[in-house]
C-alpha cells in the first residue's frame, strides 16, 4: 500500500480512546475501505482505527518529526 500513516489516540469520551489515523496518500486511489480491510489482516482488535483522515500533509517539526500535539490539539479547538 503506498501511504504514510501517523496513529494517534484521541479521547472520545470520559476514561475512552479511539484510534484515529491520519494518511498522507501516495496513491491517490487508495480508500477508506481499502486501508480498513488492511488494518483488519495486519493489526489486533484494540489497534484498529476507528477514524480514518486522509490529509495532504502532516505537520512536522524543523527536524522533520511528525507534531503529534497539534493533531490532537485540532480536535480539541473544532
């Protein structure tokens, strides 16, 4: 699959986290669908993505690390 994946956990409710997944697509054909039948053959139940994003890019550092807390942070503000 042609992809970059960033997972994060994002609460949902008191004491409960989702997995929610941001991907940047190389492909631009690849689906939802495609990368949840995906996640079903590779990853344990508790690892499954209970939200897919597909973005044009993640936010990154100077040093080129994936900023993590400010996707979390956008999901606070909205």
């Amino acid at each position: 699959m042609g992809f970059a994946l960033l997972s994060t956990n994002l609460p949902i409710a008191h004491a409960t986290l989702a997995v929610k997944v941001f991907i940047v697509r190389k492909d631009p054909a690849l689906t939802a669908e495609q990368v949840i039948e995906y996640c079903k053959e590779e990853l344990t139940a508790y690892k499954k993505p209970k939200y897919i994003e597909f973005r044009d890019v993640l936010p990154k550092s100077n040093v080129g690390k994936i900023l993590r807390r400010e996707l979390r942070d956008e999901k606070k503000a909205a």
